[in-house]
C-alpha cells in the first residue's frame, strides 16, 4: 500500500505520462501520412534565401565540450550568491569552505585549459 505522502507524486507522473502519450497520439493521428515528392516542398527554407550546401552540418565534439563546460561552470558559479548573502552568519568555517570550494574550481579551470578544451578552431576548415 503506497503512503499517503507519495500520492501527489504519483499523481504527476501519471499526468505527465499521460500528456506525452496522447501528445504522440495526436500527431500520429493528424501528423503528414507521407513525404512530399515536390523537391521545392522539402527543402529547407531561411530567411526567403536558398539554401547553400547541406542543411545539416555536422558541428565538432569540441562545441559540445565548450558548451557542457560552460553550463558548469555557471552553474558552479550560482553557489556564490547564497554564501555571499548568508557570509556573516557563516564566520570562518564557511569562508573556508568556500575558499575550498574556489580552489576546485581553479583546478578544474586549470585542468580544461591545460587539455586544450578552451580551444576554438574555425569550422571553415
């Protein structure tokens, strides 16, 4: 027998699971049944310009890799703005542990830079 605490959860993921099957089911239903065969219906279209080369171009891990470390980054970075509101109320024990906390960060600051993560190369190449 399921706690009576876990029964809002419970309620959300069947809502949720129900939204998203009958989100599939509706563009099963009214989705194209088939491809177009007019090459103009196709093809892709930006800003009333034709389209130069393939429209998919393949990007670099390296972009995703910058892009992963900066979500980190900034996301490590949000840690700073509850410590610097409560910074009297945590006296020397939570200035040090900030400090620590800084401290890896610049290692791993240290760590991407020096594997070469920071490196941006053209894609023109």
């Amino acid at each position: 027998m399921i706690p009576s605490d876990y029964l809002p959860i419970g309620v959300m993921i069947l809502l949720a699971t129900g939204l998203a099957c009958l989100v599939v089911l509706i563009s099963i239903l009214f989705g194209p049944r088939r491809r177009a065969k007019n090459p103009v219906k196709i093809a892709s279209y930006e800003s009333g310009m034709t389209a130069i080369g393939l429209g998919q171009r393949r990007f670099p891990v390296r972009f995703y890799l910058v892009a992963v470390l900066f979500i980190l980054f900034d996301i490590e970075i949000v840690f700073f703005y509850p410590w610097a509101v409560a910074f009297r109320e945590l006296g020397w024990p939570g200035f040090v542990s900030m400090l620590s906390f800084i401290g890896i960060l610049f290692v791993g600051f240290i760590w991407v830079w020096k594997k070469g993560a920071l490196e941006w190369e053209t894609m023109d190449k």
